[in-house]
C-alpha cells in the first residue's frame, strides 16, 4: 500500500519530478497548440477529454468509447493495428500513442513526415503520472495536468485512508484464460490491486504479465481471483480445484468493469475502487465504482 500511494505524494514532488527535457520543451514551445489530435489508445482519448482538449481530436481507435463524446470521433482503425493512411487522412499536427503498443518505425516515420508523433509511457503508475504532464505540455494545458494529477492525489490519499489499516488479501488478477496471463506487481494494474487492499501473489521478478499454469495457481492459495471480462475466462476454469482458498471459499469473480482497472488514464482510482469493493465487500458492493 505505502509503495502504491508514494506514486502520488507529495503533489509538489510529483509535478517537479517530470519536468519536460530542454529539447522537448524547445519542440513544444516553438509550436502552436495542436488543433488536430489523433490519439491512437482509450487511455490516452480519456486522457486528452479530462484535461479538457476533447473537441480537437480528429481521430481515434475502435475502443476509445469513454466519454460519451469520444464515440463522436472519426475512427482510424482497431487499437494497436493503425497504419499510416488512415492516420495522415486526418490531417493531423499531433499523434499521441502509448509507447510499446506501437509500431516504433511508424512514429520514426510520421515524426520524418512532419506529423508531430509521441509515443507515451503508460506501464506504471509513475508513467502514467508523468505522461499526464507531459500531454498538458504537448496541448499547451498545464494549468489542467496540474489539477488533473492533484484530483488524482486526492483519490490517492482517501483510498489510503480506506484500505491502509486493513489486512490485504491474497489476490491473483487474471488477463487471459488461454494461457492463463497474470498481472503482476509490476504493472500498473497490480499497483491498483495493491492500492485497493490486495496482495498480489504474483512474484514481482520477471514480466509485468506473466504466464502461469493452473499448478501455480493453487500453489499460491489465493483468498481471491479475479477475472477480467477480457479474459473471457469464468469461475468454472477453476471449480475442480478445491483446495484453492479463492475457489473453496466462492471468491472466483468476473470484473464486468474492467475498462477502469485495464486502462491507464484518469479513472485510476475508479479501478482501485473496483478491485477493493472484491477484496473488502465491506467497502462497497463487489465491483462498483465509487
């Protein structure tokens, strides 16, 4: 929990500790703000809506729905399969894509183009944080990442209050069902898990999403597994082995809301909330945002 809740605190620390490079600033700077953004990841569209630049996107994937309004913007293509035509026929002066879930010669491509193209970190909660500012930067909104990243602390903070006292619990966060895709700590999704009370008993050596068997499952004796709707995997997957304490106990649960743990951007604390509201039922009704 203190680890989780250090990514947000101090505020002061927080904004002084991602202060854009001189070579970006002087790439910025010597630009108008965009007026046509392409944004090429959900987390990234929510992004661009919460610190109040929506009306300038011009294009979008297939699975950036949140908010309502982000289902108005022109569609380029499935997320993590865009290609230059339909990103260029925007017309845009700003691409915004997560880095990893791009192809890297696209961006080297587009930025020889002309098209101002970054690829933004999102894997953890500290780069997330990070990349929030530096899209106020890009949009020439700092003033908003500055409120947007103090909203965040705030959240940060109650969810401390909430769950720090408590004992966490022995939780494994499920991806996929075939193979069986794990979260670990080292992802952000397992800093949520363990901001909303969890103990992720996934190692933190090796990937942030690794691969297990179902041996390692009961080998871990989770108290509680939850699946991701993503997965398509359900409680059945598990019913045979018993001796799990998750599944001896009726704990096997499908997040329905999964967008808010799944995808980095502004409704991190939502997430929190969801996974807390399995892990503590007390806190909340399983799986509902608060």
């Amino acid at each position: 929990m203190a680890a989780a809740l250090r990514m947000f605190l101090p505020i002061v620390w927080l904004l002084s500790s991602c202060t854009p490079t001189p070579s970006m600033n002087r790439a910025v700077e010597s630009r108008r703000a965009p007026e046509r953004i392409v944004s090429l990841a959900p987390g990234l569209t929510e992004l661009v809506f919460a610190l109040g630049a929506g009306e300038r996107l011009v294009g979008s994937t297939t699975a950036c729905d949140t908010p309502e309004a982000a289902q108005a913007v022109s569609r380029v293509g499935d997320f993590g399969t865009v290609g230059h035509e339909a990103i260029l026929g925007r017309t845009p002066d700003l691409v915004l894509a997560v880095e990893g879930a791009v192809d890297s010669r696209m961006v080297v491509e587009l930025n020889a183009m002309g098209v101002v193209t970054q690829a933004l970190p999102m894997g953890t909660i500290a780069e997330i944080r990070t990349t929030i500012q530096r899209i106020g930067v890009l949009l020439h909104v700092s003033e908003n990442a500055r409120r947007l990243l103090s909203s965040l602390e705030s959240d940060w903070r109650r969810l401390g209050h909430a769950h720090g006292s408590k004992r966490p619990v022995r939780t494994l966060l499920v991806l996929g069902a075939r193979p069986l895709h794990v979260v670990s700590p080292k992802s952000f999704a397992g800093e949520l898990l363990e901001a909303a009370g969890g103990l992720n008993v996934v190692s933190s050596e090796g990937p942030a999403y690794p691969t297990w068997t179902l041996e390692q499952v009961v080998a871990a004796r989770p108290e509680v597994i939850l699946l991701t709707r993503m997965s398509g995997a359900t409680p059945a997957l598990f019913e045979s082995w018993s001796s799990i304490p998750a599944v001896r106990d009726g704990r096997v649960h499908v997040l329905t809301q999964d967008d808010q743990v799944l995808r980095p951007g502004p409704r991190l604390a939502e997430g929190a909330n969801i996974l807390a509201g399995f892990l503590h039922p007390a806190f909340g009704k399983p799986g509902e945002a608060r």
